[in-house]
C-alpha cells in the first residue's frame, strides 16, 4: 500500500541559500563570435576584458556573473575553427573545461550561447539530446568521448531547457533591438559543438536542482545568436536575456523554503530533507528525501505532533508520540524520495515533527536515525 500525509500532491522543486557573505553566481558561456563577445564583459580575466569586469553584483541585483568562451583570429572571422582558451569548439576540450569551471563556480544559474543561423536570431533552445550521434569537429578525436556523454540517462533522451524561454523571447521583444527572438520549442541544437554545450548546462542544472543541494542551480539552458548580429547589439541582447533570468531565479527563490533541520542524526550518516514550497502558503508544494542510507533497504518514516527527544534503538526518536508511520524504501544509492509532494492542508494546522528510521544491520542495534525537521504548516 502506498503511504500517504494529510497533504500530499505532485512535486515540484526549488530553493537553497548562496554561502554567507558570498553573492550567488550566474555563470555564461560563448562559443563563435558574435555569441563570445556577448558576454566577454563577464570575464574576469584581464586579458579577455581589458575593459574590466562588469559582473560583480550586477546592476546592484544581487548577483555575480562569470562568463567563459574562446577567442578566435581574427575576431570576426566567419570559417573559425576551435579557437584558444577556455572551451575550444573541440568535443573533449568543452567538456573538461565546462565541469572544471562549473564545479568550481557553482553557479545558481547557466546560460549558455553559441552561434547560430544567418541572420539576426535570438533563438532560445527548448531541447537537447544526450545524443549517440554528433557532427564531427576538427581535432581527433573528433566525436565526443563517450558517447552519448551523459550515462546517468538514456541514450538519446531529451534534458529540456529550464531557463525562463518566454519571458526571455518577451523581454528581447520589448527591448525593440534589431533581432528576431523566437523559442525552438520542437527541434533541436543542431548534433554540433552548440548542442553539445547546451546540454552541458541543462545536464549540470539537473545535477544540481535538488533545493537541498549547497550548489543548488535553478536554470540552465543555451541561446543561438544569429551569425550577422553585431557584437554591440549581441551584448545588448545577453543583458535583456540575463534580467530576465535574474527575475526567475529570483522568484523561484523567493518562494522557495528548506525546513528546519533540529539535528539529531544518528547513529549513521543519512540526511532527511524537506524542500520546495512554503507549505503556509496555499497552493506551495514541497519534496521530501532522504540520501545516504542504506542501498536497497527499509525503513520508516515518522511523523509526530511533539518535538519530545527520546533514546530509543541506539538512536534519538524525536516525533514521538507519532500519529503516522509510512514505510520507506531505500534505492541502490541508499536514497528515497516521497512519491508525491508535500503540499500545503487545506486548513491551517500546527507544526509537525519528522524523522526516518532505518534498519541498518551494520550499525549496533541495527537501525539508524536521520536528522530530525519541524515542518512549518501554520
């Protein structure tokens, strides 16, 4: 029998706070030009912008904004080739570069451009493939190693675009620049260098959209920029492109919660997590899980009306009395995750108090004890 709360639903996901006194970090990428000169303000590195960097708490928003790309001789060209520095138009140069600089960045947010048609489109990319077959570039190995590139899903299976895709295409609209933004809402990147990319952002944005996750990253996704576009009016265009994206992570933000960890964990090291909406808002929706249990095992999930601590197993019971008990099944990394959201009761209710017990026949009386979370329903 499936278990089952007061207020359960579907799932949505969503928040986690940058470090203290640390801004959070938008992290944008070009490719050819004019897609590279779009966001060279963003660089940090003197050389690339002897002009200085931009992107320090930008136009006072609140965030950092990084940005990495190729330079190419000359910088109009038009047959360009791999260019030189951080991410080269090569399969395996892209991809080093990326995890290395994203990894270190954490960034709350990924925008990624390249070039695109003739002509002065804004196209922002819906769709992006974890393909098995890519158009070669010009260095062998010329196709991605592996291949598809992400083994954590199907091959060929589609990473959408989580970047605001219409108020993107809204806002370049109202800004009344020369261009001619559209979403690509049913094709795809194009099997090159561009798709490639492209799914290097949506890829690390799903990694990391656990609410939980210390390098939370609420959206990725990639933006072609038409081949005759002048670097002028490109560079106009990312920043239109990039308010627009601040205000979505923004509001996500702003209407994202984890719930109060009360500690007591253990024995074992296995983290109980309750993210998503605030759930004293009607409408909100929330995730719960559990990392770091058991692989294939049991437990339960205890749900109580009293923060009231008690040594019990081992352990510490923090819900007790409980008014439910939900069985859990751990997957093969040790993690469960609720099958529908926690949503917010149709009427007010007090507090709750949860926690998750597990068999653990390593442990020495055989259970182990997550965290325990005060749930804020009021």
């Amino acid at each position: 029998m499936t278990p089952r709360l007061l207020f359960l639903s579907t799932v949505t996901f969503a928040f986690a706070a940058p470090a203290a006194a640390q801004l959070p970090r938008i992290m944008l990428t070009g490719y050819w030009p004019p897609s590279n000169e779009a966001v060279r303000q963003f660089s940090t590195d003197p050389l690339l912008n002897p002009g200085g960097w931009q992107g320090g708490n930008w136009e006072n928003r609140g965030y950092d904004i990084h940005s990495y790309f190729p330079t190419f001789t000359p910088p109009t060209c038009t047959s360009c080739g791999t260019g030189s520095g951080h991410l080269e138009v090569d399969y395996q140069d892209t991809s080093q570069d990326f995890w290395q600089l994203a990894n270190a960045l954490q960034p709350i947010a990924i925008m990624t451009f390249s070039r695109g048609n003739v002509g002065n489109s804004w196209e922002v990319e819906m769709n992006q493939f974890n393909r098995t077959s890519w158009i070669p570039d010009y260095v062998a190995p010329v196709l991605p190693t592996p291949s598809p590139p992400d083994a954590s899903i199907a091959p060929d299976a589609l990473r959408p675009s989580t970047l605001p895709v219409q108020g993107i295409v809204n806002a370049v609209l109202a800004s009344a620049l020369p261009l001619a933004p559209a979403i690509c809402a049913s094709g795809n990147g194009g099997g090159f260098l561009s798709e490639f990319i492209a799914y290097h952002g949506v890829w690390y944005q799903d990694i990391h959209k656990w609410p939980g996750d210390p390098a939370w990253c609420v959206a990725g996704g990639h933006i072609h920029v038409g081949t005759t576009i002048s670097f002028v009016i490109a560079r106009q265009a990312a920043e239109v492109s990039l308010r627009e994206l601040i205000a979505h992570v923004d509001a996500v933000r702003a209407n994202t919660t984890c719930q109060a960890n009360l500690g007591f964990a253990g024995p074992g090291s296995a983290k109980f997590e309750v993210c998503g909406g605030h759930l004293n808002v009607p409408g909100s929706i929330a995730e719960l899980r559990v990392t770091g249990a058991v692989p294939n095992g049991i437990g339960v999930l205890a749900v109580g009306a009293t923060n009231n601590p008690t040594p019990v197993l081992g352990g510490i019971a923090v819900p007790t009395p409980t008014f439910f008990v939900g069985l859990v099944t751990f997957d093969g990394q040790g993690n469960w995750r609720w099958p529908n959201g926690l949503t917010t009761p149709p009427t007010p209710l007090p507090d709750i108090f949860a926690q998750v017990a597990w068999h653990a026949p390593a442990l020495p009386q055989s259970f182990g004890f997550t965290n325990a979370l005060r749930i804020d329903l009021q």
